[in-house]
C-alpha cells in the first residue's frame, strides 16, 4: 500500500467495486475515526437496550403466566397433597390425579352443570359480539363517511365518555331491571335476565374508537367513485368497508369474546337471586367454587374448572393471533 494505511469497509458491491478509504492524510484521520467510534457506541448502545428490553419483557411474562402455571399444577393434585403442599407449583411426585376433571360431561349419569355454564357463556358472547359489531360499525361509519352539522362536537363528546368509570352505572342499571322485571312479572325469567347481561355490555365507545381509525385508511376516492355509479350507503358498507376492515373486526370481535366471558360482577348481581344453577355463566360460577369452605379438594376442583374454562379462550386465541396483530397494527393509519 506505498506506505499508507489503507482500511477497506465492506458493501452491498460486489468484492472488486469495495471502495478504499484513505486514512494516511491528517484530514482523513480526523473526519473519519470520529465516526467509527460514534458508529460503534451507537451498536453498543443498541444492544444494551435490547438486553434491558428483554429482561423487561421476561420478568413482566413470567408475573403474568405465574397465576395460570400455578392453577394447572394445582388442579392436578390430590387432596393430601394439597394440604401438605399447598404452596408447591406441581404436584409432588406420583401424586399427581385427573380426578378433579371426572366428571365434567356427565356427572352421575346425567349432563354436569360444567357443559350448561359454558353454553350459557359461549351464547352470551357471541350475541354480544354480534350486536357490538353491528351498532359499532354503522356509527362509525356515520362518523367517517356521512357529512352531518355538529359530526366533529359529537364524536368529542363520545370519546370524552371514555374517561368515566362504566361501574358509576350499574345502580341506575339495576334500578331500571328490577323495576321494569316487577311490572312486567318477568324479574325471573331467563330470557329477561340474558337480555339485561348482554345489552348494557355491548357497543363500548372504545370499539367505535377503533373501527373510526381504521375506516380513516380507506381512501376516500373509492366511496366517491362508488356513490359516483349509484352505490348506496349501505351497499358500499357490506362490499366496500366491511371487507377492507376485516382485521379491526376480529380484533374487537376477541375484545368482546373475552370481555363477556371473564364477566364477573353485573351477571353476578342479576343472577344471584335466581336459585337456578342451571342458568349461571361460567365465571360466575366459578365464584361459587371459590367461596366454598367444604374441604381442600374443592379448591382443586375449582383449578380444574378454571382450567377446562379457558379452552375456548385459548383455541379462539391460537386461530386469530395473526389478525388480532394485524387489526392493531392497522387501526392508528390515516389516509
């Protein structure tokens, strides 16, 4: 190299286009050097950060898997081991059982509550799915695509709810079921008591929130050109908006799924005082298990129907990660 130090950094190039940087000339030296040690901090400092994130993102997985590891373990212990080891993950060994999942379909020779708990939830959720989905989507709609005086004012208005706690409301809920159910003599009828669980836990303004940002992606030349050839509203939401948001709606749809399956205190309320097993949710009878105070085994037994309950949940999951992911990715794009 004629006496000069000559570094070569590789490119994207092929091998004989690498460019040479000359560093022999003093201005070499000082433009370039400066820029290889910040080059360098910059990567150290990027893998810091990925360390530190990582650790981060593991200590917060295991506090959120802890509870649901500890669950399964427990609910394949036997009595004796759960009174020995009442704090142990898994069970001590040869003690493990399935005894506290016998008898989950058919108990004594006819259907267990189990089955009738967990239809009485899956009916709840996907009617909730159904009528959040319809109401959220034709509002959102309204607010992107129809021009109406005061459009902006009330959809601030809207948002503006979110800031209220939806637990401020279930007395004058209560108040309007009890007094409607006395005068309708309907207080116990099933129907009337899903009717009441369902309806005031649909359409969230969050949901509209959602659906609003995702219908702002679509161009807006599309719903001119297709009013332009005589599309109604309502066409250009089944064919036009409906099939171009369809990941925000599975998203919200597992939003709903799992917000009225985990349902706890507004069924709870409704349906203590109807002395009918039989029409309990699954989550409010796994409440009844919980409180039982009969023996060890019972808290066994209701690990093992907690366990059996997330199935549903877990499979819903498993099929729709991809466009639960895709649907909050896609929610916060503008046109």
């Amino acid at each position: 190299m004629n006496g000069s130090s000559t570094f070569l950094f590789p490119t994207e190039k092929t091998a004989g286009e690498i460019p040479a940087l000359d560093f022999s000339g003093e201005n070499g030296r000082n433009k370039s050097l400066p820029l290889l040690l910040a080059g360098t901090k910059r990567r150290k400092g990027f893998n810091r950060a990925k360390i530190v994130s990582f650790v981060i993102l593991l200590f917060v997985s295991v506090l959120f898997a802890f509870p649901f590891v500890y669950m399964l373990g427990t609910s394949f212990k036997t009595e004796t081991d759960l009174i020995l080891n009442p704090l142990g993950i898994f069970p001590s060994k040869g003690e493990w059982t399935l005894s506290n999942y016998a008898g989950f379909i058919i108990r004594d020779g006819q259907l267990d509550n189990v089955p009738k708990w967990m239809f009485n939830s899956f009916v709840t959720c996907i009617l909730n799915i159904v009528i959040t989905l319809t109401i959220c989507t034709l509002v959102a709609y309204a607010f992107v695509f129809l021009k109406f005086r005061g459009r902006k004012t009330l959809y601030f208005l809207l948002i503006m709810t979110l800031t209220v706690p939806g637990v401020i409301g279930t007395t004058a809920q209560y108040s309007m079921y009890a007094n409607i159910g006395v005068l309708t003599n309907l207080i116990n009828n099933p129907v009337y008591i899903y009717f009441w669980i369902i309806v005031p836990g649909t359409c969230g303004v969050f949901n509209v929130y959602l659906l609003k940002n995702s219908m702002d992606s679509i161009p807006m030349e599309i719903v001119e050109s297709a009013h332009s050839d005589g599309a109604s509203n309502f066409r250009i939401y089944f064919r036009i908006v409906m099939p171009l948001i369809r990941s925000t709606l599975i998203l919200i749809g597992l939003f709903c799924f799992t917000g009225s399956w985990n349902a706890l205190l507004w069924p709870q309320l409704l349906l203590s005082g109807t002395g009918e097993q039989g029409y309990l949710t699954i989550t409010v009878a796994l409440m009844g298990y919980t409180n039982q105070v009969d023996g060890w085994n019972a808290k066994a037994v209701a690990m093992a129907t907690s366990a059996f309950s997330l199935i549903p949940i877990l499979i819903i999951f498993v099929f729709a990660q991809k466009r639960m992911i895709e649907g909050m990715a896609t929610t916060g794009i503008k046109r």
